[in-house]
C-alpha cells in the first residue's frame, strides 16, 4: 500500500549527509555552507567542482524527481482505486438498507 511506496521512498535517498569536510574546499567555506543550510536533518552541503561535477548533480537531481513523480503517481491511483472501492461498498449498503427498509415497511 501506501505505506510500502513511502518507505522505498526513504530507502532511495540519495545518500549521507557529508560530515567531514571535503579535502579541496577551504574551512570556512565549508563552516559557511553548514552554518547557512536551512535544514540540517534533510540538507547537506555537497560541494562541485566543476562541470563534471555540476551535471552529475543534475542528473542525480533528475533521476530522484523521476522517482519522486513515479511514486506521487501510484499514490494517486492507490487513492483513486480506495476512492471507487468505497463509493461502491458504499452505493451497496444504501442499497440493501433501502431493500430492508421496504421489507420492514410492507
């Protein structure tokens, strides 16, 4: 169900935050980048060095919002599919309590 879809979520995160401090980026550059990150429990600095390093962060960026709109739509049609499957259990019970309720009247 949904909750399978969110935890395969979590499991494909893109990986650990960096703790250390990468060997080419001066200290406090580094100190800077972690003291400005808005989000320290789901942002991470992830410092580039070059081109190289710019498009793989993109094609990284990339594949995630593919996996992000993948999930967003099973998730939409998990909620379409409960949506029907109630609006149908539902139309039956009214249906038989109208049945009874006829019975009951006659």
């Amino acid at each position: 169900g949904l909750q399978h879809i969110l935890q395969q979520m979590r499991a494909q995160t893109v990986g650990p935050p960096v703790q250390r401090q990468p060997q080419l980026l001066d200290e406090q550059k580094w100190q800077d980048a972690r003291a400005a990150n808005p989000d320290a429990a789901h942002l991470y600095p992830d410092p580039i060095y070059g081109l190289k390093d710019l498009k793989l962060r993109k094609d990284r960026q990339t594949a995630r919002a593919a996996q992000l709109r993948q999930a967003q739509e099973q998730i939409l049609e998990k909620q379409i599919n409960l949506r029907d499957s109630l609006q149908a259990e539902t139309h039956s019970k009214l249906a038989k309590a109208r049945l009874q309720q006829r019975h009951l009247a006659k």
